[in-house]
C-alpha cells in the first residue's frame, strides 16, 4: 500500500467511524440507564435521515402513498438536519413510552423489552415503506452549500481525493461528541444521569425523577441515531427503508467492541470499526459487512469486556 | 404539630408482611428513634415515607399532605431527606459529585457551596478526599459521605438509618453531637438505630417496633428507666 492508498483509507475510516461513533452512543446510552438493547434504534437512524430530507428536499418518488408529492419546504439543510435529529428523538421519547415502560412498571423480563422494540423497529420500517416506497432517495450533491465537492493534495507524487462531505460529517460528529461528553460530566442533568445509570434507588432518594431522567436518555438517544442516519444519507443517500438494519447491527458490534455501557468504548469501537472497513482491500470490498463482526470476534477472545469495558468482576 | 404522620401504616414484600398497623408521628422539632430487633421492619418503614416502598394500607402525611402515593423525588422536594442503610453512596462519582447530588432539589448556588464547607468542617476526612470517588472510600467514610449528602437537600425532615453502623466509638460519639446540633439549628430528626442506648439520649422520643407493630413508645428519658425495653434492648 502507497502512503497515498494509506491516508485515503485513514481518512475514509475516521470519517465513517465518527458516524459509528455518535450512532452506537445511542445504544450506549439506553443500555447505561436500563440495561437493556433498544433494537429500534436501527429503525430511528432511518427515520431521521427521512425527516431531514422531507425537510430539506421532499420531492417524493412513485411509490407510496406521497407517491409524486413535492414539499419543496426548502429549509436550510443545517436546520433540516438539526430538526431532523430532534424529530428522531422524539419517536425515541415515544418508543419509551409505548415499548419500554409498560414493560418496566410490570417487572417484565428485559427479553421482552427486547422483542418489543424489535416490533417497533418492523412498524417504523413498514412505515416507511408504505409513504414513500422502497427506492433510494438521494440529497443533492450541493446539500453543505456551494462548496467544492472535493478536496485534492497530492503525496509523493499520487492524488488523495477527500470528499468535503466526509470532511463536514466528521466535524459534526466531533462537536456533537464534545458537546456530549460536556453534558453529561459537568451539567446537572449529566450528573443526574450517571446517577440513575448507577443506582436508581439511590438515584430518586436524592430527589432525581428517574422517570424523566429515563425520557431524557432516551431523547438524546433517537437525536444521535437520526443526526447518524441523515450523515450517512448525505454521504451515501438513503437506500430505502431497511436502510438502518445493516448500521444497527455494526452498532451493535460497535459497543460490544468498545465495552457495553462504556461511552469512551463507543467512540473508540467506532473509530476502530470504521478504520477496519475502510482498510479491506477494493476486491473484497463486499465482505466489507462482515470485517465488523470478524474483528469483533477477534477481540471478544482476548478482551471478552470489550476495549474499554468495565470486566464483570468489577461491576459485580 | 406533626411534620410526619404515619396511621395505620401496613407494608408487604410479595406475601410477607413487614410492617402492620403501624402508627407513629414525629413533630416538627423533635428527635424521634425508632428501635427494634433485626427484621423488626424499621428500614422498611422509613422506605415507605421515602415512597420506595408501595404502601398496602393506611396513610403517610408529611407537613399537612398526604404523601401515600407520591413519587419518591416528590417527597425529596417537599422536604423529606433520607441516608439509607449501608453505604449507599454513588460509588463511581467523586465524593464532591456525591455531596452536589445531595443537593439536587436546590437551586441556590451559593447556599449550596456554603453547606458543602459546612459539610467538609464536619467532616473534614471527606474534604481530603474530595476529589475521590467515592467508591474507594472506607467504609466509615461513605457512612459519614451519606449522613452529609442527605443534609445537603436541608430537609424538613431527616432520616437516618443507623448511621452509627461501621462507625468507631469516637466518630460515633461526633455523630451523635451533630445530629444534636442539626436539630438544635431546626431540623427534624427520625433516627433508626441498633445502638439504643445512645440514640435514646439523644432523642426526645422512641418508640419500639418488634415484628413489623410499635410495641412501646413515650419520652425517651422515661423508656430508658422501663425494665421491659431495658430487658430487651439496652442489655438489661
Ligand atoms: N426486598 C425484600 N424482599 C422481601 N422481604 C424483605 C425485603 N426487605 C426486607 N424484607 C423483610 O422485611 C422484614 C423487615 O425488614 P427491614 O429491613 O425493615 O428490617 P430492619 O428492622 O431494618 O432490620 P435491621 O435492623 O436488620 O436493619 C424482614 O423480615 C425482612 O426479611
Ligand atoms: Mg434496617
């Protein structure tokens, strides 16, 4: 491998690793709190990247039900996506309270919370697919603005080719991380959460609403998967409605990657994650899906807490 | 005047039942103990008036409202704080985080720095050790890092459950003197204890619970001098 071939693929894997990062915190975040997998968030990044581009493009195609409707709302795509991610959030807000508490207040088994939100994962998909239909929906390539699509250098003599999009979500993430990791370790609410994550009934004799600090976690959740979905939807365009299933399942090899429950460890596994997909020669770019859970599996018998998980002896 | 008021008070684990028919009030100003065997049901009643604990029958009124069926933040806000049995300090968060959870329900900044420096002049192993999570503290440590962040919320009403526990003699003696102080500056104090003795000389009231139902109660001073709770709890 060139210098060149190497830092295209650091750049490609950073990139997409960024957006694995903030989309398996979603999953992080829910199973800190309640311990629980939320198979719906899959379902979620989906939605968002639709939202976003209702939003920003809704021009439909010819199937569904708003077969050849144009929207043409024309929102700016910064605050298409923000609202697009908030919207995200609260189904997420909704998935809890349809899906997950009533299960909770009964004392059910987490198994059933489990299938529970696999059935608002189908329900959200067959949405989809009944407004708008199964086909791909692109963003227009000018979506960031007027900017240059990519951006050339040169190294020893070969071109390395950086797509500004790559560029512009990797930033986004990055803010998105820091503004994260600054809630949750100094702010109220922040501490709040970590408390309830720790110990519930410690957590309300403080005075803390688990309840709410449960809507809370759940919100921010949906936010990070719907702000994934629309990133990856800009970069790639969004390939139906099963778009989510294969991102929520690498989501889910992120965090068993990183250590379940570990923020850090999210971030880390996507990064790692990322790289490893980007570092797969161009022949066997289709098993790039599996080169995940390969890794993952590899690690797993070395570090069976994952990177940067806590080892169950300490938790115990 | 009553600040808690518990009548007829019946409690359940699944089919067992934990406390039955209990009545118990605790006026505003006072210091009331609540002593009993092991099992006797004095943690579980303070869990009820925490709202941790469904309440099967009877009711809870706290500062002239009923309580029964309040969410447990709910009563934290209304002035209810609670140091619970054993260690329950947020083991991964600093002992600073810990003390500004305490005081989550409050909103005035600068009161709530001021009793932070309070908290660590009590205490001061645990200004030491603030920046400490407070997972690695000793075992009296978190008991004294628990006692202080239930006061960080200024309750109206201050439950301590055996906060001697894993105590030694002397920190016992300190603790005793400042829940004498608290209530001195105003606090209302329901204090459970395996330490009778102490905790009955410290006190203006006790009542005695043996097998989830209040036995006896009066004055502490006048159940000290009573051969039957002399008998059973302060070792003849
Ligand atoms: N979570 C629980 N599930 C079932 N039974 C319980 C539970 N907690 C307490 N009990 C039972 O309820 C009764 C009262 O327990 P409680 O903890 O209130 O006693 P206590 O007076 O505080 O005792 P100790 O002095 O040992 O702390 C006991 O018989 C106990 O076994
Ligand atoms: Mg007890």
């Amino acid at each position: 491998m060139t210098t060149a071939q190497f830092l295209q693929n650091l750049l490609n894997g950073i990139s997409i690793g960024s957006v694995y990062a903030i989309f398996a915190l979603g999953y992080t975040l829910v199973f800190s709190i309640l311990g629980i997998i939320n198979f719906a968030h899959g379902a979620i990044f989906t939605l968002g990247a639709y939202f976003t581009y209702t939003l920003a493009v809704g021009q439909f195609g010819i199937n569904g039900l708003l077969s050849g409707l144009n929207l043409d709302l024309q929102v700016p795509f910064a605050l298409s996506l923000l609202i697009g991610a908030v919207l995200a959030g609260l189904v997420g807000v909704l998935l809890e309270r349809l899906a997950f508490k009533p299960l909770r207040t009964r004392g059910a088994d987490s198994l059933l919370a489990l299938v529970s939100s696999l059935g608002v994962a189908l329900v959200i998909v067959n949405a989809i697919q009944y407004l708008v239909g199964a086909e791909i929906y692109t963003f227009p390539s000018q979506v960031y603005g007027d900017i240059k699509p990519a951006i050339m250098f040169e190294i020893s003599g070969q071109p390395v080719v950086v797509r500004t999009v790559q560029v512009i979500i990797f930033a986004v993430c990055m803010v998105i991380l820091a503004l994260l990791g600054y809630v949750i370790s100094f702010t109220r609410i922040g501490k709040a959460l970590q408390a309830v994550a720790e110990n519930q009934t410690t957590a309300s004799l403080l005075g803390i609403s688990v309840d709410r600090i449960i809507l809370v976690t759940f919100f921010m959740s949906g936010f990070l998967g719907g702000l994934a979905g629309t990133l990856v939807g800009t970069s790639f365009g969004i390939a139906g409605p099963y778009f989510g299933v294969t991102y929520g399942l690498k989501g889910l090899a992120v965090i068993v990657l990183g250590g379940l429950g570990s923020i850090p460890g999210a971030v880390l596994g996507g990064i790692v994650i990322g790289l490893a997909e980007a570092f797969v020669p161009p022949d066997y770019s289709a098993y790039k899906e599996a080169v995940a859970f390969a890794f993952l599996f590899i690690v797993l018998l070395v570090r069976p807490q994952g990177l940067l998980g806590r080892s169950l002896i300490q938790k115990v | 005047m009553a600040l808690l008021e518990l009548k007829n008070l019946s409690i359940n684990y699944g089919a067992i039942q934990a406390v039955r028919c209990l009545d118990l009030e605790v006026n505003t100003g006072e210091v009331v103990t609540l002593i009993g065997a092991n099992g006797a049901g004095k943690s579980t009643t303070l869990r009820a008036v925490s709202r941790l604990l469904k309440v099967r029958e009877g009711s809870i009124h706290f500062d002239g409202r009923e309580i029964t069926r309040q969410a447990p933040d709910a009563v934290v806000r209304m002035g209810i704080a609670q140091s619970p049995e054993g260690r329950q300090v947020l083991a991964r968060q600093s002992v600073l985080d810990n003390l500004e959870l305490g005081a989550y329900v409050r909103k005035d900044r600068a009161g709530i720095k001021s009793d932070i420096a309070k908290m660590f002049q009590l205490f001061p192993r645990l200004e030491e050790r603030k920046q400490q999570s407070a997972g690695t503290l000793s075992g009296g440590e978190q008991q004294m890092l628990a006692i202080a962040r239930a006061m960080m919320s200024r309750p109206k009403l201050l439950m301590l459950d055996e906060p001697s526990l894993g105590l030694a003699p002397l920190i016992v003696l300190e603790i005793f003197s400042i829940i004498r102080n608290l209530n001195a500056e105003g606090t209302t104090i329901l204090l459970v204890e395996q330490n009778a003795k102490l905790a009955m000389q410290h006190s203006h009231r006790t009542y005695v619970l043996e097998a989830g139902q209040i036995t006896f109660s009066g004055l502490s001073h006048e159940l000290l001098l009573d051969e039957r709770v002399l008998q059973a709890y302060l070792g003849g």
